[in-house]
C-alpha cells in the first residue's frame, strides 16, 4: 500500500537542518512518509519537492521576523532565522493554491498565520497581561495548562472533549488570525492556542507540541494519525 509523503519544515542550527524524532516517530506511526526540507531549497527543488508531497507539516523553532507582519522588533527576546522564514512563506505560496492538508505545530501556527496575514503576540510575557506560564520548565512530556476546545470543530473531534491539558514552549503566540482561519482553542488566560480554516480544507494550527506526548498519549497520537488520515494519495 502506497503511503503518503509529509514534507517537514523544520528547524536550523548553523549549518544544519534538524528536526526532533518525535515529529517523524509520530508521523512514522500515523502510516506517512516524512521528509524534511532542506533549509536552502532553492525556488525550482521547492516547487518540485510541494508538487509531489502529499501533505506538509510546519513544526517548531524560532520567532518570525516581526516585519513580515508590519512591526519592528519590541525586545531582544525575538530570535530570528530569516532563511527559515522566506523558505516557509514560499512554500505556503506554493501550498495553498494546491489544497493539500497542512498540520503546523506551535512555530508552525504562527509561521502559516503569518503567511495568511495574521499577526503574532512578539513577546507574552512582556506583552500580555495576565498571561499564564506558556514557557514550562517541565519535561517536554508533561503537561502544565489547560487549553479550552471550540465544540464542533476539527480539533474537537480528533480529541473528544472540550478540555485538554497541554505542555507550553513559547514566548509568541497568535495575535490576530490570518484571513480564512478561526480560532478553534484558547488557553484559560484568552491565549489563541489552535486555528482551523473556515471552509472544508484541512489547515489545524496548534500552540502546543503534541510530538513530545505521541509516543505515550493517543490523544496527541491522534493529531497526527487524522491528518495522514485526511491526505490523499
């Protein structure tokens, strides 16, 4: 049986392009083929490598550049990497028109939000009052808030409840979502923490990181097993 191809945009360090095993082991499980994008893929291979994958999944990093959304920087916490961001906005540009599903874990929320115009939250701790603790010093694998889950939506229905309790690595968030996607899930202090798109076409954006739970949780499991389910092939 033919599986699906994942492209994975992942992380940079130096001259390295990374990405952390619990996003392949979940996609690996789920029945899908990750592949990760090569952090310099010129515009022609990346055309190519969107045309033939099946699926694309936007997993964590650094901060975006503020001036892709309109503001300079307001504290030396942003930690930018602009070869990421113009590798990832040209993907979406090429992703879009195409229809194929997009799975974005918490860089990934705010990288595709970015990229449907939306804007983020640069800094919580130092820009939104009343914030909750969203950077844990807990293990990746435990889990330290609740998030609070629109009924009747996408994310509702992969994990059957309107409560889960989420693990937190961030220090931006989503300020104002992009044109065409939703707010689907809100930590208890008001923080965006999921984004569906309005219509039929499946884009789930989410702030937390279900990679670090998968291999022990089913729940986080099956966020990546729906988004295989709902690529075609």
């Amino acid at each position: 049986m033919k599986k699906p191809i994942i492209l994975i945009f992942a992380s940079r360090d130096g001259g390295n392009t990374f990405c952390k095993i619990q996003y392949t082991d979940a996609l690996l499980k789920a029945g899908a083929i990750p592949l990760i994008v090569p952090m310099k893929t010129d515009e022609a291979s990346l055309e190519q490598l969107c045309k033939s994958a099946d699926g694309f999944l936007f997993a964590g990093g650094v901060d975006l550049d503020p001036k892709i959304y309109g503001e300079e920087k307001v504290n030396d916490t942003v930690e930018i990497d602009e070869i990421r961001d113009k590798l990832e906005l040209a993907a979406l540009s090429l992703i879009v028109p195409s229809d194929k599903p997009v799975l974005g874990i918490c860089r990934g929320i705010q990288s595709v939000n970015v990229g449907f115009g939306g804007t983020l939250w640069q800094d919580i701790p130092s820009q939104y009052e009343g914030a909750l603790v969203h950077s844990q010093k807990e293990p990746s694998d435990q889990t330290t808030h609740e998030v609070k889950i629109e009924p009747g939506t996408r994310l509702y229905g992969i994990i059957g409840a309107d409560k889960i309790m989420t693990n937190s690595f961030h220090h931006q968030a989503v300020k104002a979502p992009g044109k065409g996607l939703k707010v689907v899930a809100r930590a208890t202090d008001g923080m965006i923490e999921a984004l569906e798109f309005e219509g039929d076409r499946y884009v789930l954006l989410i702030q937390w990181h279900p990679e670090c739970t998968a291999a022990n949780d089913p729940v986080s499991q099956a966020i990546f097993d729906d988004f295989v389910k709902n690529v075609k092939i």
